[in-house]
C-alpha cells in the first residue's frame, strides 16, 4: 500500500499520514486529561481510606484489572491484519 493511498481504520478516514499524526495527537491530548481525571479520583478515594492497607487494597486492583481486561476485548486489534 501507497502512503498516499486512503485508509480507513474503524470510523476515521486518514488520507495521509498528517491526519493520521493529528488524529493521534488528539487522542493524546483526551487520554491526558481523562488519566489525570482518574488520578484525582483515587486520590479523592484515598481520603476516605482509614489506614494504610485499606489504600493499597490489592482486592479492589485485582477487581479493576480483571473489569479492564474484559471491557478491553470489545476493541481488540488485530496487529497481524
């Protein structure tokens, strides 16, 4: 495939590799603010914590791992396509 070929990956339509660099700049920038969105709320659930080992709660980690691995299966890739 040419570089100056159209691409369509899922909803957006790239025609070259500048859009593509926008598009992903723009995820970035989304990502950034929602981690830092998520960062807060775990420091905010860190006050309602009454000791140490209540803030690490390896339980409640392992439960948003597994909760993250499952919602993650709705947007695989498949690298070799």
């Amino acid at each position: 495939m040419s570089y100056r070929t159209s691409l369509r990956v899922r909803s957006m339509h790239f025609s070259n590799i500048e859009d593509v660099r926008k598009q992903i700049d723009r995820i970035d920038s989304e990502l950034i603010r929602i981690i830092t969105q998520r960062a807060k709320c775990v420091k905010a659930a860190a006050r309602f914590k009454t000791d140490r080992s209540a803030v690490r709660a390896p339980d409640r980690v392992q439960q948003v791992i597994d909760k993250d691995v499952l919602h993650s299966e709705r947007f695989e890739y498949d690298c070799l396509s």
